[in-house]
C-alpha cells in the first residue's frame, strides 16, 4: 500500500495520472558540447540563470555584461535546455537548475543538458520535445 502511494503522488501536473518512474538522469539528458565557436551570438546574447526569473539576459537583467571579451567557449542553450549552475546562493546551496526560456549562450562554467525524451518545461508550461 505504502509503495503504491508513493507512485501516485497528490500533487501532481494537470493531465499526469500514470505512476511515478524511478529513471536515471542520464536516460533523460545528454550533456551539450554546443559552444559559440561559430560567434552566432555575442556579448549582448549572454544568459544568466536565476534562482527568481529563471534564464534571463545578463544584460536586461544585471544591468551589465560579465562576459568575457571572447565569447566563443561559451555554451550555446535552446529552448526547453536544462542549465546548471553550481554557485552556491543562499536557499540554493547546491546551485541551480533552470529550463532554458531564452536563447543564447552561457558562460563555460555552466553545464547545459538537452532531453533526451519529451519533457515539460514547469517554468514555460509548454512541451518539448529533443532528439
């Protein structure tokens, strides 16, 4: 009874009713090897990640760019990508994980996941599929 429960959560997304699955974050997610190499983007494309706002435009968002002159070793994120921060923050001793809500790039010390399967973004309610 008590295993049962636990696959069938109360709080639950609208539409969700089948049981929860143990999964590996690996099955779910490849970590990305884009960067900027080809400068598609630029300093003025810079993603910050929030613990608040989410992925935001570091300049929109910080008033400034921390960027670096070179910018293309940054990663480059897609919609519906998982990007991680290891800075520690107050509430967030871990760091933080944000879906991608902007594109753009990040600096090199984020790490940037694609899905491996069809996800939903909690933060942009929408679905999204990778291959």
């Amino acid at each position: 009874m008590k295993d049962n429960q636990a696959k069938y959560p109360q709080l639950r997304f609208k539409g969700f009713t089948d049981p929860w699955e143990k999964r590996r974050l690996g099955d779910m997610v490849l970590i990305s090897k884009d960067k900027n190499t080809d400068n598609q983007f630029g300093k003025n494309e810079v993603v910050s990640v929030s613990r608040e706002a989410g992925t935001v435009n570091q300049i929109e968002y910080q008033g400034r760019s921390f960027a670096a002159n070179d910018v293309s070793n940054y990663k480059k994120i897609k919609l519906g990508d998982l990007v991680y921060t290891k800075s520690p923050l107050k509430g967030a001793p871990y760091g933080i994980f944000q879906y991608a809500t902007i594109v753009g790039i990040v600096s090199p010390l984020y790490a940037v996941y694609h899905s491996t399967k069809k996800i939903i973004c909690a933060v942009c309610c929408s679905s999204t599929t990778r291959r």
